[in-house]
C-alpha cells in the first residue's frame, strides 16, 4: 500500500506563475514532511520541510502547508523559473526513513 | 570527495549474474540508506544502517539481496541471481544524524543504474 501519493505526474505552469505540487498520506504517525527535488541523471536533492506540528513552512520562493486533518501537503514556488523544471518528491520521515511519493514532473516554461 | 559517490554509474548484468554496488558516504556520517527507483516511480527503502550495525533491513525484496557496511563507512549492496525485475537506479544516501530525522540532513548520491538483460 502507498502510504504517501502524489497523485499528478506531471504539470506545466508558465514563468512567473505560481506552481503547486500536492502530496497525499494515509499515515497519521510521519513526524516530517519533506519535498526533494531531482534533475534528470542525479540524485534527489532536499528543497523543504515541514514538522508535523506546524501547518506552513516558507523558504523564499517556496512555502510548503500542511493540511493534517485532511492528510494532505503541498508545494507552492511563486514565481515560479525555468531551472525548476524538474521531477518532484513528496517524502515522509517514520522510525528514522523516509517513504517516497511517485513524484511529479514539473516543466516551467519561458 | 565531498559528495556520496557511487559505483559503478551504470551496470548491464545478464539474469542470473551476482552484481555489487558500491557507495562511499560523506566522512564522518554515521548513517547510511539504500534506496531502489523503479522507472517512473519514487524511492523506495531498503535498508538502513548506523556505523557498522545494520538496523533496518525491512525494505530488502528478497533474500538475494544483502547489503554490509562492515568498517561503518563504505557500503555494498549485493544482489545474487539478478532477475530483470531487479531493472532500477540504487540510491545510496548518508547523514550525520542517527536517523533520517527532519530529511534536510540527508544527501543522495547520483545512484547506480542496473539493467538485467
């Protein structure tokens, strides 16, 4: 069973428009939920995270929020840039590992 | 290097071969994660070490694969009778942390890219 989903395998936003990933769980345990990005031919690299006992989390262009009634996170990067094209996954921390999401493959586009 | 490497960066394997991935962690960290990445999927553990103790190895599929780290810095990952379901990128990761913790301490490397033929 997949405890964390990311529901959209893709998305296209234009430059400077808000993009908006969005991440699902089933576990009410997780302690951190964290956004990793991925270039292609590289290893995952870490973005933001937010603790279970917040509800939003911002670092410049990016603002994570925490719906946990809901189970649900996201990622909003406003403006959004070419160079943040990329695939994007949505993590949860439990007993010291992380569960992945599927990721989502965002393209901005000039 | 200052970075988690890896080796090799790509592998063919023929179907019933014995394959080793090896990762060399960023000195000093204590913890080590194996990851596999299925074509179009995201990460999934394998298994977790802290030094040389092996606390985790509840993601491993099967018992053809066995993972060591037996000085608590380098890690192979062993795979035995590889099978083209075993086709995927093998991402090694280490933190100075004991745990995955917050996940802003953990650094990925580029990962091992097998294909069973």
């Amino acid at each position: 069973d997949q405890q964390v989903k990311q529901n959209s395998p893709s998305l296209s936003v234009q430059e400077g428009r808000i993009s908006i990933l969005n991440c699902d769980y089933t576990n009410s345990m997780f302690d951190y939920f964290l956004w990793y990005k991925k270039y292609p031919a590289e290893g995952p690299t870490f973005l933001i995270s937010i603790s279970s006992i917040k509800d939003k989390n911002e670092d410049g262009r990016f603002t994570v929020f925490l719906n946990k009634s809901a189970k649900h996170l996201s990622l909003h990067i406003v403006p959004s840039q070419p160079g943040d094209s990329a695939v994007y996954f949505c993590a949860a921390s439990l007993t010291g590992k992380l569960i992945f999401g599927q990721g989502t493959t965002l393209q901005v586009k000039p | 290097g200052a970075g988690v490497s890896q080796s090799p960066r790509y592998k063919v394997a023929k179907r019933g071969q014995d394959v080793a991935l090896r990762c060399d962690p960023i000195s000093g960290h204590v913890s080590l994660f194996w990851y596999q990445q299925a074509l179009g999927q995201g990460p999934e553990f394998l298994t977790y070490f802290q030094n040389e103790a092996q606390l985790d190895k509840s993601g491993l599929p099967s018992d053809r694969f066995f993972a060591e780290r037996p000085e608590g810095s380098v890690s192979t990952l062993k795979i035995q009778r590889t099978q083209q379901e075993d086709s995927a990128v093998y991402l090694c990761a280490s933190s100075l942390m004991s745990s995955a913790g917050r996940g802003d301490t953990i650094y990925f490397g580029e990962g091992s890219w097998l294909t069973v033929v």
